[in-house]
C-alpha cells in the first residue's frame, strides 16, 4: 500500500536576519525538495519573476513545472523535529 504523498504546511515564516532571510517552514511532513521548491519560487515573487497568482496557479494545478526552480540546498537545515 503507498503513502499519501499529501503533506500540510502550518506556517512559512519568512525573516530578515541582517544580510541573511530565513525561510521557517512548518508543517507535518515534507517530500523530497518540497522546502527547496517553496522557497525557490517565493524567491522568483520577491524578484518580481512570478507574482503570487502564478504561485496560486501553480498550487491549484498540481503540476510542478508551474512552481518557480528547486532553490540550492547551500544554507538549507533542518531546525527541529516534534513528535
């Protein structure tokens, strides 16, 4: 039997710690470049690439090329882990 590939996000908290933004993603599981992929395409928005009803489009037509690019895994880490 397959698992459900079907993951909730709670929150993206997004921070600017002087030169450096954090991107704080919460939620109940995550697939393979699933962060990388939300924080590449809220990247494209902030440089004006895709505005946010791409990104609606994107999400309600399931379809991944619609999203922006998988972002770089340099500085990606995983924080916390609850049970």
């Amino acid at each position: 039997m397959k698992k459900s590939a079907v993951r909730r996000i709670d929150t993206i908290d997004i921070q600017r710690c002087g030169d450096e933004v954090r991107f704080v993603v919460s939620g109940d599981g995550f697939l393979y470049n699933m962060v990388r992929i939300i924080v590449g395409t809220l990247l494209e928005v902030g440089a004006h690439r895709m505005s946010a009803e791409d990104v609606r489009y994107a999400l309600d037509s399931k379809v991944r090329e619609n999203a922006g690019p998988t972002a770089p895994a340099q500085g990606l880490c995983l924080w916390e882990v609850f049970y």
